[in-house]
C-alpha cells in the first residue's frame, strides 16, 4: 500500500504526470507547483501535486496561458488536495475565455475564404463591410477578427 505521506521526487513525480523533469522545475519556478527539501537537499513533492499538473496539463491544452493558471491556482487554498468544488471553480473560470476564443475562431473560420480580417481582399477599401476604410480609424491589422467591430452601414 502507497503510504500518500511520502512525497514524491522530481522524477517519479515526472514520470507520474507524463512531463519531463524540466518541465516539472519549469512549473516550480512559475509558482505552479510547490516542493520541497528533503534531508538529503533532494527535491520532493506533495501527492497532491499531481492533480495541480494534471489540472495545469488540461488548461494548456485549452489553450489557457500559464499566467492565468497561476491565477486560478492561486485563489485556492494551499497545503491540501484539489477536490473537484476546487475544479468546477476552476472551470467555470476558464469557461467564457473559452466560449470566447470559440466565437472567435467560428468567425474566423466562416470568414477566412473571402476575407482578410477587413471584410474583402482589397488592401484600403472594401465597398461592402469597409467603406472610405472607416476600419483603419480602429486600429491597425484584422480588426473585424480582433474585435466585434462590423461598422455600420
């Protein structure tokens, strides 16, 4: 039987998450993750700290940035296991970044055959969804796909 009181080393807690030990150093010095020193100046690791990864591995992969993970983590209480109160928190968080960046690139998606991000393929004016390239007073680049900006006709 696994005795949970036993902290983890660097690499069985790698080897555990799927990541390599970098990866796991990289965490720590984020403020990610948290370790600790063994009597031998070993680096050791909580058993909760593979969740913490594990919860980390997922919101990358939806596109989360580490700084807005370290965020979310942060809020919650340390020196205890994530639960799963603590991952609807997180989630609920992270969903409407999520719902928006959806909505983004469905726009971008059903745009992209015809348009640059100004609303035609011309490069000053389009006389449909660009006129007098009133866009340009927006700002600089796609601004139809980096802001809800259609203008009014």
């Amino acid at each position: 039987m696994i005795d949970v009181r036993v902290p983890l080393s660097v690499g069985e807690l790698a080897r555990r998450c799927g990541v390599t030990i970098a990866t796991v150093h990289f965490y720590e010095a984020k403020g990610l993750i948290q370790g600790m020193r063994s009597a031998g100046n070993q680096r050791r690791y909580a058993r909760d700290t593979l969740r913490r990864i594990a919860i980390i591995k997922v919101a990358k992969l939806a596109g989360i940035p580490l700084a807005t993970i370290k965020a979310a983590l942060d809020e919650l209480p340390s020196g205890r296991p994530l639960t799963a109160k603590d991952w609807t928190h997180l989630s609920t968080i992270w969903r409407d970044t999520l719902t928006e960046r959806i909505r983004s690139l469905t726009q971008l998606r059903d745009q992209l055959d015809g348009c640059i991000g100004c609303g035609c393929l011309s490069t000053d004016d389009c006389p449909l969804r660009n006129p007098g390239d009133r866009l340009s007073l927006l700002g600089d680049g796609a601004v139809l796909f980096e802001k809800d900006t259609t203008p009014e006709h």
